[in-house]
C-alpha cells in the first residue's frame, strides 16, 4: 500500500469519526448538556443536533422523565422513645438540566439522604400514637422541606409517600391486646344498652296495656254503673206504679207485689251455692194467683190508656 493510499485512508476514517462527533440525535426524555473546552454553554433538547468538533462536546446526559427513589428502611426514634422502621418511595423530576448537572453531584443520592434526615426529623417530634395515625401528615411536611432545599438543584419533588412504619414487636403486641380490650369494652357497651333499650320498651308496654286495661276496666264500669242505673229507675217506675196501685186500693196490686218478692227469694234459694233439693212448704196455687194478678194490673193498665179498651179476664178459683 502507498503513502498516498494510507493517507487517503486516515483521513476518510477521521471524517467519518468528525462526522459521528459533530452530528448528535438526543432522544425523546432526555437533554444533553454542551461544553466547549469544558465549560457549560447549552442545553440540546430532543432531536437532531450539529456540534463543531474537537471545538464542543457532550457534557452529560439528564434524564428529563419523573423517577423514582427507593428509601431503605432505617431505625428512628419517636418523641417518647420508641424505635420504629420506616422506608418509603419518592417521586422526582429534573426540570432544569444545567442545574441538576452541575449544581449538585450525584443527585440521586444527595435527594435520597435529604428525604431520610426529614424523615426522622418530622417523626422525631411525634409520639409513637401520631406517627401511625398521621402519616399523611408526615409526608405533607417532609415533601415541603425537601421541594424547597432541592430547588436550587433544578429538580421537583411530586410525591413523598412512607410505605410502611413498623414500630417493635413488643409493642404490636401490647397495642393489638389494647385493640382486645377496647373492641371488648365496646362489645359491652352495646349489650347493656341493648339490654337497657329491651327493658325499657317492655316497662313502657306493660305501661300502656296497664292504660288500656284501666279504660277498658273504666268503660265497663261505665256501662254496668249505666246499666245499674236504667234498671233502677225501671225498678222505680214499676213501684211508682204499684204504688199508685195501692193506694187506689187495687187488690190486685198487692198480689203483684208479694208474687214478685216471692219470685226473687225462690230464686235466690235456688241458686244457693251446694243447693241440690229445693223444698216448697208453701202452695203453688197462691203463686199462681199472683201471677194472675198481675195480668189483671196489666189489662187495667192498658184500659187507662185513651182509646183502648180490653175485655175483663176470666177469673180462676183459689
């Protein structure tokens, strides 16, 4: 091979390695940052690009797409002194290249302990009660602190989310008895007042059947008392007319009279408790008699009335 022909060869594979150097394609997500003789001059953002060779170069290559941090669980302390691990996970992207590139080194890491130390300083000022139950709480206050000391870095925190805060196991043991007792004590609670409740319906249904069996015992009495009451002025009125009778000097309203006493006193002897013989000393023609009597007081009564007017009844012997 000649020089002529070594040279040709030198110089197309340097063209070719100039061209590879001064054509540059960034892709989608990222941004490259441009240095001449080392020294930071811009920003290519995705696509094709044409650097000056030997004179500018590749500085470093950002990643523009939101991340995502793993934090490793670590041993903190709470306000009252207990030692509980807690991890998390934390959202971040870079918004200014220039700055993440050469404002910080490694980035990463610098936001992983930042997020850590803020971790233990928020759940360093709680007791071990409000570090389990406010946790969003934490996340709040520690995504704060860390957004405003890596702003200067060019990136932006979205999310700080803690995955788990595990306190020790003595403790899960004596909070889950804790749990026991108060879930028992409620379980109490609701049975008494249930029992409270039943017992309180029942006296206030014994009250109101009390209620009703009073009106109903009062409405009886009512009813008897004005039973009671239109017998008696019927009892009235039949011995003011006997009466008037009698004093007309009719015979025959004595007899009624008598027959009528005679009747009740029978009937009483009759329904004698333990009564099985009745015996009869006296004659039952005089009852018989009465009773006529009293057909005969009957008869006058009705001829009394205006227009109307009854044969006398034959007369039966005594």
């Amino acid at each position: 091979m000649s020089m002529g022909t070594l040279l040709a060869v030198v110089l197309l594979f340097a063209g070719v390695v100039i061209l590879f150097k001064a054509v540059r394609m960034v892709p989608q997500g990222y941004e490259w940052t441009v240095e001449a003789f080392g020294k930071y001059t811009h920003t290519m953002t995705p696509g094709l690009h044409f650097l000056i060779p030997i004179y500018q170069g590749v500085g470093r290559k950002i990643n523009m797409m939101e991340q995502v941090l793993e934090v490793p669980s670590q041993d903190v302390i709470t306000k009252d002194n207990a030692v509980v691990k807690v991890d998390g996970i934390v959202f971040f992207q870079v918004l200014d290249a220039a700055k993440a590139a050469y404002e910080v080194a490694q980035l990463e890491i610098a936001t992983l302990n930042l997020v850590m130390t803020n971790i233990r300083t928020s759940i360093g000022s709680m007791d071990l009660d409000e570090s389990l139950s406010k946790r969003d709480e934490i996340n709040a206050k520690v995504l704060v602190a860390v957004d405003q000391a890596t702003h200067p870095w060019g990136i932006k925190v979205n999310r700080i989310e803690l995955k788990d805060i595990q306190p020790p196991r003595d403790l899960i043991e004596s909070m889950a008895r804790q749990m026991k007792a108060e879930r028992e004590k409620r379980a109490n609670i609701l049975e008494a007042e249930g029992f409270r409740q039943s017992a309180i319906l029942k006296a206030e249904g014994e009250k109101q059947s009390t209620i009703l069996e009073a009106e109903g015992n009062r409405e009886a009495a009512f009813r008897e008392a004005e039973a009671r009451e239109r017998l008696a002025m019927a009892e009235a009125k039949a011995t003011e007319v006997v009466s008037n009778a009698i004093a007309s000097g009719n015979v025959q309203a004595i007899n009624y009279f008598v027959a009528q006493k005679y009747i009740e006193a029978f009937k009483a002897l009759a329904e004698a408790p333990n009564q099985k013989f009745v015996m009869m000393p006296m004659e039952s023609a005089g009852v018989i008699g009465s009773l006529a009597g009293i057909g005969e007081l009957a008869k006058e009564a009705l001829n009394q009335q205006p227009g109307r007017a009854v044969a006398p009844a034959p007369r039966t012997g005594g």
